[in-house]
C-alpha cells in the first residue's frame, strides 16, 4: 500500500491522489500511517493528510452519498419519452 497512488485526472489537468504515507507520533515513539491526498494543478499543491478518524468519517460519509446516489439514480424517471422525442 504504501507505494501504491490512486489517481484521478480531472477538468484543465487537475490531479487528486491518494497514498498511504508514513508520519509518527511521540511519547511514546511509534511509527504510524495515515490516508494523503493530494490536490494538484499546474505548479500548485495541495495535501489533506486524513488520520484513522478522519479516514473513518471519510468512509462513513462517501458510503452514504454512494447509497444516497444510487437510490435516486434508480428511481429516476425521463422527463421527457421517446414518444415525445419522436424516437421509435
């Protein structure tokens, strides 16, 4: 995990990735690993470390927009019918 980026490409080269990344804390001393992600476009860089709570919360909350998503997408109707478009 810790060599592998998840990538995502977006609009005008907008980059954001996610790796594994290695930190630390003290008293007492251990090492640690926490969720990076890294927003970048052009020469501008942004990083949004997340720890095991923030990642937890993170989860939680992408779970439920999945869940919210596709309930609505199922239940979306057309608003306008092939009939309507003349389409056979």
């Amino acid at each position: 995990m810790e060599n592998h980026i998840y990538r995502i490409t977006g609009s005008d080269d907008a980059i954001l990735d996610f790796k594994v990344s290695s930190t630390n804390e003290l008293k007492p001393y251990r090492e640690t690993r926490e969720l990076d992600i890294c927003f970048k476009k052009g020469k501008e860089f942004q990083f949004f470390p997340f720890n095991e709570a923030q990642l937890s919360s993170l989860i939680d909350y992408l779970t439920a927009v999945q869940k919210y998503n596709k309930e609505f997408n199922d239940n979306s109707k057309p608003k306008v019918s092939n009939e309507d478009l003349n389409l056979k």
